[in-house]
C-alpha cells in the first residue's frame, strides 16, 4: 500500500519549502513524476450485473479498460450507464460478477480499503454534489478526507499543505478567485469545475464522470470536458465518462461503449459507430431520421487539441 | 353536450378526473365525519356537556351548563391574585406585592440556569442521536430503531415525572431539574432535528462518499451544513420552552421558581401567585425577544 501511494501522481509542481510542514505534507507535495512511472493496471468487469427487483439494470458486463484510456459510456435514459459506474465505485452494489484492477478484487473490498478505492477512482456527478452551503475550498477539501482520521474530518481542520493542493487544483481549473464563496452561489459550470478539482485532489486513478455535461449549457460543457481531456492526457488518468450526446462522445473519446436494456451493444472507436449502430442503440421509435445535432450540447466552436 | 369532438385521450383525461374528483370528496367528508364523532365523543367524555347546581342570589338552586357557571369563580380566583396598587403610594404597593423579591430573584438566576444546561445537555444528546434517528441516514434499521424508540421514551414521560423521579434518586434540588428537562429535551430535540435531517439534499453526502468519506464525515460535511440553521432555530425555541417548564418543576422539588408556586397554593397566598406569574412572563417575554434576534440573525434575515 505504501509503495503504491509513493509511485502515485501528484498535481503539484511548485516546491514548498520543506520546513514548514509535516513530513507526511512534503510527501504530498512532490512534484508529479511523469505519466512513464504510472503502472499499467487494467480496470476489468466480468460478468457484472446489478439488478434492482425484477428489472436488470445492468446484465451481464464485461469491459476491460487500460490505464489511460477516454472511455464514453453513451445509451438512452434508464440503460444502465449511471448504475455501471456507480458499480465501479461501489456506490451500488454489484449482485453478479466482478471488478477488478490490475490483480486486486475490486468487490470484495471492505471499510478502509472500499474508502481507498473510492478515493482512487474520483467521481463526478450530472448535479454536481457539492455542499452547497460550504465555501469552495472546503469542497475541494473534501477529497482529502479519505486520508483523514475522525478527530480532524469532525472540526474540519486541513493542513497547510492539503490547501495548498486545494487552490493549485482551483487554480489549474480557474476558480482560485473563488474559493472562499459558497459552493451554492456558483453558476453550474462553476460548480462541475469544482467538483473536478475535489476529485484531482483524491489523487485519483481514474475518473469516473456521471453526465458531467448534462445539466450544462454548450460553453460550460465544452470547458468541462476540455478539463477531463486534459487530465486524461498531461495526467494519465483513465476516464470514464457517462454522455447523452453523440458529438461529444466522437468528439473526446478513445473509445466508446454504447448501452441498452443493461447490456454493452457496441463497443469502439468512434468512427466505427455508425447511423444503423447509432439507431439500434437508441431504437429511435419511428423516428425516420435521428438527427445527432439535436441531442448536442458541445459549444460548435471547437478548441483546437 | 354541444358537438365539440374530444380526442380520445382528452375524454379519457375526463373519466379520470371525474373518478379522482369523487375519491377526494368521498374522503374529505369520511375525514369530516370522523373528527366530527371523535369531538363530540371527547367533549362528553370530559364533562364539556355536563350540567352543574348553583345557588342563585335569591338563595334558590337552579341547573345550569357548566360552562357559564363556573366562569363567574374564574373572575373570583383572578380577583384575588390582583394586588392593591394605588398610584399616591405606588412604590410601597409594589414592595408588598413583590415582598419576597430577594428570594425570587435568586430563584429566578437558579430557575434560567437549569433551562440553560438543561438545554445544553438536551442539544449535545439530542444531536448526536438525531443522525442515527433519521430514516435516510441511519446506518442500520436497527440502530434506527433502538436510537427512535429511545427518543420516545424521553419525550414522551413528561418532564415533570422526570423530575419526580430524579428527585427520589438525587435528592431534592436543581440537579434533578435539570436532569429531568435536559431528558425530555433530548428527546423532543432529537426528533426535531431527525426531521430535519430527513429534508436534506443527499447528493452532497454521495460525493462524499465517493470521494471515499466515512458515514461520520458523510454526516459532518455533508447534512451537518444543511441542518444548521434548523438547529439553531429549534434550539433557541427550545430554550423558552425549557425556561418555562424550569420555572414550574421545583412543584416537585427539583429546583428553581415552582417551589414558590407551590408555597402561594398551598397556604392560599394569591397575590404572590400573580407576582410569580409577572416574574415568569416577563422572562420568558425578554427570552423570546433576545432569542429572536438571534435566530434572525442565523438564518440572515436580521440587519447585519
């Protein structure tokens, strides 16, 4: 476990003299190596399934994800895709099948252990779940309380060097002039760019995003999944991203898993997604014509790669 | 009806309403009904209806309606707690109604001392227990229901028969008052703010989840934030109530005003009674208002 946290990227690149903190702080604060030294895990799903009563939410799956990978989840409303991943993360529980990362059993993980996997692979939600009445510091905080213990997380103290890691992962996303406001008053973009800076500072592994551009307008979409394309290539994270829009899933993803009645219909790269997959997919009753545009919320004006 | 053509799904949308109209007026009258029979039932039960013997001024005996004859002993009794004040000697008017003042005023100290750690103990106790009393965030049926009945039970026994018993196991005094009230507060404090814990947003406490928090930090980061200003108001409302009810439990030993009360019954001192119920009211009234402001000022409503 230690060694594994040591080999772990960090997200910070300016030193900071040594003297001032704790010794467990400077180790926090070591430049990130490079993406090199990242080990190769694989996330893999077989055979996985949730079912809730009689319905199969999702039935059956088996996906193997390397590191590194932009994986788009797309598929139409009630598919299973918000279920996968909360599987990953063991928000839900799975009741077949397994999930494991490189040779560790993802399902058979307890207490601190299920705690640290969370931590590892950081999550982004379509409502963003920050504390609406907590300054945005604090939220981003909040990816640091899996390395917490019970007396610090209950008077909410940070160290120094926790808030340093805070504000550089507001800073990289835009929002250091914010951090002292409330989580609440920000616009939504804002707060989805928060919730990406909580999830930077849990050092994770893998981002896992619930339709982080769903409830967004074209602007602040296109911001948000230029922030998760970039921590996938200058960080080396493994993304994992839930879309209701076809554009944006060709547009961002390595590869792109589409989803219907629980199960994975089509699994590829973007250009091997074609209309008659796109129709079976979705199964655009009786509509003649399925028209990709309209479900877009990408800004057109795109930013060069 | 005219010739107005209704699709199909519009008269369907009829039916429907109609059939939705007639469930929702049968129930309104069932519901009208039943608290019709329950009042009358509990009003006869409670002697509302009964007829009483008066003596009227010519000495002859007549039946009358409880109600009216008894309100003339009503004016009586509060006629004798009036003071006799007179304005040419106010100052020694009011030294007589208020003769006791001394013991009063230290009673007075005594009795807002008991309300205040009484409501200290109540808020600790009955937040704490209010998480593991709340159905979305308990962490077990179990604790669920061990930590509810609980909260039941304080509440439920008055505080009063708290103070009772308190007083048999600690001996007369303020510590079984304020063991007594900070009990019921518990209680009554613990489902207040269980119910509040049950209104919150719970998308917060997931991204803490996933971000690998434990259900304390769930609870701290999380609902804590949420609830705050339900907690203060419910807090500071409790206060009154507990100064209220600290000024009545020394009745029965248990400290502070009542054991005045309790002294002006027994040996028929009115207007002392009057003089304790001038002291208590204008209290709980200063209490009231302090304690508005404050709430005001929480919820961000006061002038900053």
């Amino acid at each position: 476990m230690t060694q594994r946290q040591a080999s772990r990227p960090r997200y910070c690149s300016v030193k900071i003299p040594a003297d001032n903190f704790h010794p467990d702080d400077t180790a926090l604060l070591q430049a990130r190596p490079s993406i090199e030294f990242m080990e190769n895990y694989t996330l893999s799903l077989s055979g996985l399934g949730r079912s809730f009563g009689s319905t199969r939410a999702v039935d059956n799956v088996s996906l193997d994800i390397p590191s590194g990978q932009f994986v788009g989840v797309i598929g139409r409303s009630g598919a299973g895709k918000s279920t996968l991943l909360r599987l990953i993360n063991r928000l839900i529980e799975p009741t077949t099948g397994k999930i494991s990362f490189g040779d560790r059993d993802i399902t058979a993980l307890k207490g601190r252990d299920l705690r640290n996997w969370r931590r590892d692979c950081a999550m982004i939600f379509q409502q963003f779940n920050l504390v609406d009445r907590l300054d945005v510091l604090t939220n981003v905080l909040v990816g640091r309380l899996a390395d917490h213990g019970f007396v610090s997380s209950m008077a909410m103290r940070f160290t120094d060097a926790e808030r340093t890691i805070a504000i550089r992962a507001l800073d990289r996303l835009d929002l250091a002039p914010f951090a002292l406001q409330r989580a609440g008053t920000l616009s939504g973009g804002q707060q989805q760019r928060v919730a990406i800076a909580r999830a930077l500072v849990q050092n994770p592994r893998i981002m896992l995003a619930d339709e982080p551009i769903a409830s967004l307008d074209p602007g602040n979409a296109t911001r948000v999944m230029e922030a998760l394309r970039s921590i996938n290539r200058e960080d080396g994270l493994t993304v994992l991203v839930n879309l209701h829009t076809l554009d944006t899933a060709r547009e961002y993803c390595h590869r792109i898993v589409a989803m219907r009645d629980g199960r994975v219909m089509f699994d590829g790269s973007a250009l091997q997604l074609t209309d008659d997959v796109v129709r079976d997919i979705y199964g655009s009753d009786g509509l003649a014509e399925f028209n990709e545009a309209v479900t877009s919320t990408a800004a057109r004006v795109r930013v060069p790669a | 009806m005219t010739s107005l053509s209704l699709s199909p799904a519009v008269q369907a949308f009829e039916a429907a309403y109609a059939v939705a109209r007639a469930r929702s007026r049968a129930t309104w009258a069932l519901t009208t009904l039943g608290l019709l029979v329950l009042f009358f039932a509990s009003s006869y039960l409670s002697d509302f209806f009964k007829i009483t013997q008066v003596t009227l001024s010519d000495g002859s005996r007549a039946e009358r309606w409880i109600i009216p004859a008894g309100l003339p002993r009503l004016g009586e009794y509060l006629e004798k707690t009036m003071p006799s004040l007179s304005w040419a000697n106010l100052g020694a008017d009011l030294g007589s109604w208020f003769w006791a003042w001394r013991t009063w005023a230290v009673l007075l100290v005594e009795t807002i001392l008991i309300a205040f750690m009484a409501t200290v103990f109540g808020v600790v106790g009955g937040f704490l227990l209010s998480f593991p009393a709340a159905r979305n965030l308990a962490p077990n049926k179990w604790i669920l229901w061990f930590t509810r009945r609980f909260l039941e039970i304080a509440r439920t026994v008055p505080d009063l028969v708290w103070a009772l018993i308190f007083v048999f196991s600690f001996g007369i005094g303020p510590l079984a008052g304020v063991m007594a009230i900070a009990l019921h507060c518990i209680g009554a404090l613990g489902k207040l703010y269980s119910e509040a814990n049950e209104n919150i947003d719970m998308r917060p406490l997931d991204g803490i989840k996933a971000a690998g928090g434990t259900w304390a930090q769930q609870i701290r980061f999380g609902a804590v934030p949420q609830v705050l200003p339900n907690i203060i108001s419910y807090t500071l409302l409790r206060f009154e109530i507990n100064v209220r009810s600290s000024s009545i439990i020394g009745y029965v030993g248990a400290g502070g005003l009542g054991q005045e009360f309790r002294t002006a019954v027994s040996l028929q001192e009115y207007t002392d009674l009057s003089a304790l119920f001038v002291i208590i009211f204008a209290t709980v009234m200063l209490i009231d208002y302090g304690s508005e402001k404050l709430r005001h000022r929480f919820i961000g409503l006061g002038v900053r």
